[in-house]
C-alpha cells in the first residue's frame, strides 16, 4: 500500500482523476482517495515515482505522504 498526498483536489471529478490516472500506472490494482484528507491509498507494487508523476501530470500535485 502506498498513500500520497494529492493537492489541489475539491470534488468527485477530481478524485475521479486522480483515481484514473493512477489505475493507469503499471503494478497498481487499486486506488482510494479520501477527498477530505487530500490523499490517495493505492494498493499493488507500483513504482512510487511512476505514479507521483502521472498524478502530477494529470493537474494534481502529488507527493510522499511521512
């Protein structure tokens, strides 16, 4: 499991975006974001940068969550 935080996220499309981009990432099987806390759990074996950046690409900041 990996959860990153994910800026500049405010509705449902949003967390629809996000969700898509990540499921688009190789070694991912799932994703969740918690719109409230700003987050993203994603399930599998991704590369984490791999996935920072298509998150990141897709509008939406992300990073590390420590």
């Amino acid at each position: 499991m990996v959860k990153l935080k994910v800026e500049k996220m405010s509705c449902g499309h949003c967390a629809s975006a996000v969700t898509a981009a990540a499921t688009k990432v190789s070694g991912v099987d799932g994703a969740t974001v918690d719109l409230e806390a700003g987050e993203v759990a994603v399930s599998g074996n991704p590369d984490v940068n791999a996935l920072i950046a298509a998150i990141t690409d897709a509008g939406y900041p992300a990073s590390e969550t420590h």
